[in-house]
C-alpha cells in the first residue's frame, strides 16, 4: 500500500512524479478546494486549446477521475474538487473570432473540452470559466477576486506547462498573498503541478522559458516589493498594464500600442503555429460550418476575371478569322 504524499505549500509537483505512485496522491488531491487551469494561446476549434494547454486538461481530467475512484464521500456526497479554467485570451496573438462576431475565450475552450474528455469526462457543476484576463498576472488577479475569494477556496492547486510553472509560481504567490484593504491576509495554501510540454517544439519552449525567467525574474525584483497589497496589484493593471489601462486601451486601438510578441518562435507558445497560420489566411472551420478569407475570395475572383478576358479574347479571335467561320 503506498504511503501518502503531502507536498509542501508552495512546492512545484511534476506531472511524471505524480504519476509514478498516483495512488500516494489521492489524499493530497481529495484536500484541494479547486484546481486553477491556466490557458495558454488562442484555441484551435471551440472544443480545442492548443495541444500542450490540451496536456493540462488531460492530466487535470486524470487527477479527477482518480479522486473519484478513491471514493471519499462527505455527508453522503462525493466531494471534488472544482477547477477553474482560466484567461480570456492573449495579449500576444489576434483573438479567435466566431461567426458570431464573437471571441472565443481560451477558458471556453479548455472546459469544453474537459467537459467532453474522451477519457475522463467532467461534470458540469464541477467546471468554471474566468474569462477577463490575458495574462498570468490577471490570471491570477481575477482568479482570487472573482473566484476564490468569494468562494472561500483557500486550498489551490494551480496547473500549467513546465515552460510557465516558475513564473506562474512567482506571480500567484505574490497575488494571493497580497494583504486586503484591512491588512488582513486570505491564508491561502498553494501548490503547483508542473505538466509536460507536450505539441511544442524544442526551439519554441526554449524562447518561451528565456522569456518566462525574464517576467519571472521582474515579478519577483520588482512587482511584487512595489506592489504587496491587493488593491496595489489592482492600482497596476489599472494605470499600467496595457490591457487593464483604459489610456493604454485607447492608445492600442488607435494604432499607437506595441506590438508585442514578434518572435515567431515566441509566438509558437501562444497558440500561433505553421498549420494554424495557413488555416487562418486561407480557410477557418468554425462550428461546424466553413469560413473563407478575403484574401482567397479575392485570388478567386481575380482568377475568374482573367478566364473571362481569355474566353472573350478567345471567342474574338475566332469570329474575326474568315478560315473559322461558318460556312
């Protein structure tokens, strides 16, 4: 029989660890109050995330079903964990447009498909969606402001890729152990479960963790000293973040924003690939239904405009010459 695992508050789990003895485990995760799915990229379908946000709902949906199979019951009822599927979208990538005009969250994304697991299908009452951030930052924010907080989750046990688990790690110790207006703490315990990077390539997850040890390294030297309090954290997305800032806003979308993100390798872990590339210049199958581009519409018609002058030149050819006409 193996012996039960408690990890230390605050400590990183990895997902092949876990796994290796997830029975040593079950007790640790029938404890959590919630589990914090972070997004991560612009989703591949409404039912899709890209595939390594894909890793995180499979474990999640794994780590699920084990609980349930460990049939802890509390007042005649199975207690589970509820998992709050995380962010709006992303600040480095065009969001995904429905036909309906519409974004489609990443959060939407990762609960349809937790929600429709092959697998370990989730029960509705169990899944959330947080759909105001766009960054780990207001991940975590709304997360606790929104969720937790009200709630009254304090045992949280937050869940992405290994590329973003220590930068992730930084910035929800920091947010949710800020002091509230009272100068009260939320005594909240954290822990951190590291999933394999899986459907990036190596070139790709080694720009993303330069770039991941860079906020990191920030939140830690600068952001969290400056900022400790919660409503602090507010005052910067609030003045300084350029998607929380409404002069920033404003700036953005008169043309004047940065562009952020112009690594292609960088971009390759927000959702951004060669095949979704092609997809969203040519053709979109979105709902179940087929949305073409300007651009192929054009090339289309463009093409027909050029048969037409050659038909046409074609058929005057024809008449003009005396050895082709009727007798």
């Amino acid at each position: 029989m193996s012996a039960h695992v408690q990890p230390q508050q605050g400590s990183i789990i990895d997902e092949d660890d876990l796994f290796k003895d997830p029975a040593s485990y079950t007790s640790f995760l029938d404890s959590l109050d919630a589990i914090l799915l972070l997004g991560g990229g612009v989703p591949l379908s409404p039912n899709e995330p890209p595939v390594y946000v894909q890793r995180r709902c499979d474990v999640v949906a794994q780590l699920l079903n084990m609980v349930k199979q460990s049939v802890n019951m509390h007042d005649g009822v199975m207690k589970l964990p509820s998992v709050v599927c995380l962010s709006a979208g992303t600040a480095h990538l065009p969001q995904f447009i429905t036909l309906d005009g519409l974004p489609l969250w990443e959060a939407t994304a990762s609960a349809a498909y937790l929600l429709n697991h092959p697998q370990y299908p989730l029960q509705e009452e169990l899944v959330f969606v947080e759909t105001t951030s766009y960054d780990t930052i207001s991940n975590a924010f709304f997360a606790r402001t929104s969720f937790t907080d009200v709630t009254g989750w304090r045992r949280l046990l937050v869940v992405t890729n290994e590329f973003h688990i220590h930068r992730s790690k930084a910035i929800f110790d920091w947010i949710f152990h800020t002091t509230t207006p009272d100068g009260s703490t939320a005594n909240y315990e954290l822990y951190y479960l590291s999933c394999n990077n899986i459907g990036l390539a190596d070139d790709a997850v080694e720009a993303r963790r330069a770039h991941e040890a860079r906020g990191e390294s920030n939140v830690k030297t600068k952001l969290a000293p400056k900022y400790p309090t919660l409503e602090g954290v507010w005052t910067f997305l609030t003045t300084h973040h350029d998607f929380y800032s409404a002069s920033k806003l404003a700036k953005r979308d008169a043309g004047d924003g940065n562009d952020v993100g112009k690594d292609s390798l960088l971009k390759l872990s927000y959702g951004k690939s060669d095949s979704s590339r092609l997809k969203q210049s040519v053709i979109q199958f979105r709902e179940g239904r087929v949305l073409i581009s300007l651009d192929i519409v054009a090339a289309t018609a463009l093409l027909f405009l050029v048969v037409g002058i050659f038909v046409a030149v074609t058929k005057s050819s024809r008449g003009s010459h005396p050895s082709l006409k009727a007798n």
